[in-house]
C-alpha cells in the first residue's frame, strides 16, 4: 500500500472520531511508513530529532497510539517496560522470537500455526481479526554470554 493510501486511512480516522489533522501527525506518519522494522517511541524519537524536527516525546506516543487505533500500526507490549510498534498495513502474518537480553525481535512465518489457529477458531465459532505468537527466550548471539536455563513463563502480549 502506498503513502498516499495510509494517509488516507488516517484522515478518515480522524474525520470519524471528530479530531484535528495536524502535520505533525502527518510528518511522524511519513517517517513511521519509512521503517521497516519493529521500533519503539524512543527510537522514532531520535529519528525524528537527526532530522532537526522538534517534538516532545509525549507528541510521539499519544500520535503512534492514535496509528494503532486507526490500524496503521500495531503495538506490541515486549515484558514490563517496553512497547515496540510495526507497520499493520502491507506486513504478512507472522510471529516473533524475542531475545530477553538483547531485545533482538526475529520474525517468522508458520504456516501450520496459522492452520492450527484456524482449526481452533472454527471449533469454538469464532472469527480472527489477527493473531501473533511471540515466543521468549535467548537470541544465539546472547547464549554463549549465558549458563544454560529452562524456562517456561510467559509475559507480554499483543496490545490493541
């Protein structure tokens, strides 16, 4: 999908829900549809501030929790202290491997998972609107630094 058809996606939002277009929306949706990897308000931060544009860190959360509300992006609560955002539009299905340590995120695509996932909602009558699996652990990187460990507890998730 192009710029051009995003921007369209969010001035409807934002005729809908009765708010004010502002360029500032409009200049951070430019840089956020230039990346193409998962980011975090802090890095579209620094992005934003090496291209002499001056915002406050606050202006980007409240402006990327307004992308997610209109489906231009999706947040991902990664642990207790960090939201990473991804692209929602023109990204394929796909889950996340995520290095405890390091904060590496690996995307992959499992085409059984899916399968499984639909298998599960159709037995329970009920229709996906999305889906992720992110799976916890230590990136390759990282394990040699590390003395073996089995783990099986879970945090995080997807946010909407």
């Amino acid at each position: 999908m192009s710029n051009n058809s995003t921007f369209d996606i969010l001035k409807k939002y934002i005729k809908e829900k009765k708010l004010r277009s502002t360029p500032e929306r409009e200049r951070i949706l430019n840089e956020v549809m230039k990346l193409d990897r998962h980011f975090t308000a802090e890095d579209l931060f620094g992005i934003l501030k090496k291209r002499k544009e001056k915002f406050v860190l606050a202006t980007i959360y409240n402006t990327l929790d307004l992308f997610v509300s209109a489906g231009i992006l999706t947040k991902y609560r990664l642990g207790a202290e960090r939201s990473y955002y991804e692209r929602a539009i023109d990204k394929p299905g796909h889950h996340h491997l995520i290095c405890l340590d390091c904060g590496n995120i690996i995307e992959f695509v499992a085409d059984t998972l899916s399968d499984y996932e639909l298998k599960i909602a159709k037995q329970n009558n009920f229709h996906v609107q999305n889906s992720t699996h992110q799976i916890f652990g230590i990136c390759n990187n990282c394990q040699p630094a590390r003395p073996a460990q089995r783990s099986s507890g879970r945090s995080g998730g997807q946010e909407n």
